[in-house]
C-alpha cells in the first residue's frame, strides 16, 4: 500500500511541477515584455528566486534540525544538477545562444560564489559572519541586475501591440507566475518525501540523501521550469534560471548559516565541493565557442553529472 502512495504522491508532484513550470515560463515570459525588460532578467531574478525556494526551506529546516549534511549537500548536489542535468537536458532539447551582456556576468559570480563557499568550507564550518558575506555576494548581483532591466528597456510601445487585452495585464502575469511557484513548490515536496523514504530504506547516509534524492528534488521546479522554457523557445528565461539560481542557492546557504550555523564534512573538501567549481567553470566554454549551448554539449553535460553521481556510491 505505501508503495502505490508514494507512485500516487509521484505522479501528483511531476503534474504539479508541470503546471507550475508551464505557468511560470508563461508569466515570466509576458510580464518581461510589458514592463519592457528582457526575458533573461527576469529568469535571473523573479523565476531564479521562486525556484530556489525548495532549496532555501529544506536547507532551513535540516538546519534547524541539526542536519548540517542535507542543509549543505542539498545546495551542493542543486548546483551540480541544475548545470549538469538540467542545462545538459535543455540544451538537448533546443540548443540555445546565451545572451553574452549579462550572462558574462552573472557566470562570473556563479563561480565566484562557489570559490568563496570552497574556501570558507576549510574553516569546516560555515558561520553567521562568513555566511553574511555569501548572502551579500547576492544581494550584489540582484542589484546589478536591476540596473541592468533599466539599460536594456525593450520598445514596450511595441510589445504591447503584440499583446491585446486586459488578459495580459501586468498583475495577471504576476499572479500566474506566483501561481506556478505554488505548483512548483508543492511538486517538488511531494517527490522530494517519496526520495527520502526509498533512500532511507536502502540505508543511504543523510549526505548522500542530500546531494542525490533531495538535491535532485529541490531543483526539480528547475528541471521543469528550463524544459518548458526550452521546449517554448524561451531560452532567455531557461539560462537566467539556472545561473541564476546557482547563485541565489550560495547566498541562499549564507542566509541559512546567519541563522544556524552549518558544520561542514572535511570529505566534502576532496570532491564534492570541488565538484561545484568545475560545474561552474564548465559554463565557459560554451560562452567561448560562439555562446552557444549545442546538443553536443548538452550531452556531455550530461555524462559529466553521471560520473558525478556514481562516484557517490563506489
């Protein structure tokens, strides 16, 4: 019986997280062109941060709870899927061109981020002062990017020829996209138990849970958010998803740590927090071979994650 509860709560969560995905990419998308800024800005701010919110409450929790392992491994294994798996599985779907004027950017504090997370784990643990400084590197990017949605104003005269009606009005879409991180959230809970409960079973550590099960889980909102994204042609929204994602996840643990302090495992020192750098820095490539995400290189992405994951379980 509690095997066909969980298939149940599976498949009630993928339907959650795809509504929540297809609302979000929908409202994102009009929204960005009525208050005249690119679609990219808006990935990198209103859908980054409402995906991120599954990791910011289980990180919290675990937290809270003494479970410094799934606080930390959660953040550690989103960031490694969302550019291993999930940038892997949209550019497979529809290879994209990055947006080189911002994303250089926020690449670059992506992996800044990371570097600094890196050297702050030798202190092997993550306290309130160190963690102020990870939120603060956020609260940088989410200014700049502001400034940013100033400079890149779109002719919104003509974007509102395009769209009609009081449908599109601009609270509607804010609506429709909180609507969708509602979906994407509860999804993303639903699967999330299922994972935990057939991990503890085979008697797998709370780290491993975190980085794998729980990981995976939280960055499903994600997962759907990009596919949908990917699959609309709406690329802008997809890449500032999941860059900017990763940061918030980084200052999102800084936040977490001002709050309750986080305890780090030196093993993480030797792999798994190396692990995200490389993650991080294997974004640039792509942006040097035209700024172009291509199927290849999705695939590839995708090999990297799975090697990823399987050395887990040696």
């Amino acid at each position: 019986m509690d095997i066909f509860v969980n298939i149940l709560f599976s498949l009630t969560g993928l339907a959650a997280l795809f509504l929540g995905g297809e609302w979000v990419v929908r409202g994102a998308s009009r929204l960005a062109r009525i208050i005249g800024v690119s679609p990219i800005v808006i990935g990198l701010t209103v859908v980054a941060f409402g995906t991120s919110a599954p990791e910011f409450i289980v990180s919290l929790i675990a937290a809270l709870k003494g479970s410094s392992d799934i606080a930390l491994g959660n953040i550690v294994g989103s960031n490694i899927s969302n550019i291993g798996l999930i940038l892997g599985i949209s550019a497979i779907i529809s290879p994209f061109v990055i947006n080189l004027r911002l994303v250089k950017v926020t690449v670059s504090f992506m992996i800044l981020s990371s570097l600094v997370l890196y050297f702050i784990a030798w202190g092997l643990e993550i306290n309130r002062i160190e963690g102020g400084g990870l939120f603060g590197m956020l609260i940088i990017l989410i200014t700049y990017t502001y400034r940013i949605a100033k400079k890149e104003a779109l002719d919104i005269e003509q974007k509102n020829d395009q769209i009609q009606g009081p449908e599109y009005a601009k609270w509607r879409q804010v609506g429709l996209i909180a609507l969708g991180l509602v979906g994407l959230i509860i999804g993303a809970e639903l699967l999330v138990d299922s994972a935990i409960l057939v991990a503890k079973a085979l008697g797998v550590s709370e780290l491993i849970i975190g980085i794998t099960a729980i990981a995976v889980g939280t960055s499903l909102p994600e997962l759907a958010t990009s596919i949908i994204a990917a699959i609309r042609k709406e690329t802008d929204i997809m890449v500032g998803n999941l860059i900017g994602s990763n940061v918030f996840n980084v200052g999102i643990l800084g936040l977490v740590s001002v709050i309750k302090p986080i305890r780090v495992e030196v093993s993480l020192l030797s792999f798994e927090l190396i692990a995200v750098v490389f993650f991080s820095v294997l974004v640039l490539p792509i942006m040097a071979t035209g700024a172009r995400a291509n199927r290849l290189e999705g695939v590839l992405l995708l090999i990297f994650y799975t090697a990823f994951i399987l050395s887990l379980f040696k």
